[in-house]
C-alpha cells in the first residue's frame, strides 16, 4: 500500500513537474504573462484562499511555496521520524519547482507576513526530535490546507478567458490533486506521531 501511495506521488509530481516545464516554459510565460508585475503590492496576496484570476491564483501560492521551502530545508536535515524527513525530501523538490515556475513567471515574492515569520522562527528553533516533527508536519498541514482551498476556489469560478487563465487553471487543476494528498499525507504522520 505505501509502495502504492509512494508510486502515485512519484507520478503526480513527475506529471506536474511535466506539465509545468511543457506548458509554461519561458518563452511561452513571456508572451502569456506579459503584464508588469514588478511593482505588486503585498496587498494582492493576503491570505485568503480564494482566486478570483490566475494571477490571484499565482500570488495566492508563492508565499505559501516559499514558507514550505524554507521550513523543508530546515527539516531534511532535522527530522527524526522517516516518514516526516521522507515527506520533507519530497516537499523540499516540490517547493524548489512550484516557486521556481512562478518566478520564471514573474509572479513576484510578497515579504513574509507575522503568521509565516511565527512559523518558520518555530521551525528553525524547535529542536530536533518528535516536538520539532510535529511542528514541521502540523505548519506543512496548514499551510497545504490553504493551498488547497486557494486552488479549489481558482478553479471553481469556471473556464475565464484568455491564454493565461487557461494555463493557470490547468496549474490549479494538477495542483489540487498534489494538495489534497500532502492533506492527507500530512494528517496520517501527524496521527503517528501524536499529534
């Protein structure tokens, strides 16, 4: 069954990343997304799990992705419990391509707010062991609950017009299949380990 669920994770990952490089490579991102986004206020991006577009979509992810990297890097190298350092590894790869996509998508990188500097000061200063796991899987939790919301929401307003819409919704659309398993994934370590 977890060589099952491992297989399954392998090939969704290996299909997103796939997907992600085929359709959005830059030559395509810079006639889709040649809006300049360079002066993006952190207003856009306020921790509301709800897209109304793809940009809200783009700028709903790279904060989270960006938390999730920082907080991975930290437990591939803390993490006691298999499962959380396997799912650590996998999150780690995950992270370095969602926020290198969107960046090559000039989705630009809103500062940190006080929720997510809490969390990755939490992650960096909880010692290794069980406590610092349960930190680890519980912030990955959260953080992929968001994220799941946010995509579901993008995807649920219908078909929007225009190239950019379409390739956002089909990155939401293989996104969602990824966030709800890191949901489930997350929930069953969380119970092994007590938490």
């Amino acid at each position: 069954m977890e060589n099952e669920q491992s297989g399954r994770r392998d090939f969704v990952k290996k299909s997103i990343t796939g997907t992600i490089a085929m359709g959005t490579g830059l030559s395509l991102a810079a006639s889709l997304f040649s809006v300049n986004e360079a002066n993006a206020s952190e207003a856009e991006w306020n921790g509301d799990p709800n897209a109304s577009n793809e940009k809200a979509f783009r700028m709903g992810v790279i904060g989270p992705a960006e938390l999730s990297l920082a907080t991975s890097q930290i437990a591939a190298s803390k993490a006691s419990n298999k499962n959380t350092k396997e799912f650590a590894g996998f999150e780690l790869t995950e992270a370095i391509a969602v926020t290198g996509v969107l960046k090559d998508l000039g989705t630009p990188v809103p500062p940190m707010d006080a929720k997510a500097k809490a969390t990755l000061a939490k992650i960096k200063n909880t010692p290794a062991g069980p406590e610092f796991d349960k930190a680890y899987i519980s912030a990955q939790l959260e953080n992929h609950e968001f994220l799941r919301d946010l995509a579901a929401s993008y995807i649920s307003k219908g078909k929007l017009a225009g190239a950019a819409e379409n390739q956002g919704r089909h990155l939401a659309t293989l996104s969602l299949a990824v966030f709800k398993e890191h949901v489930a994934i997350t929930k069953r370590i969380l119970g092994e380990l007590g938490g």
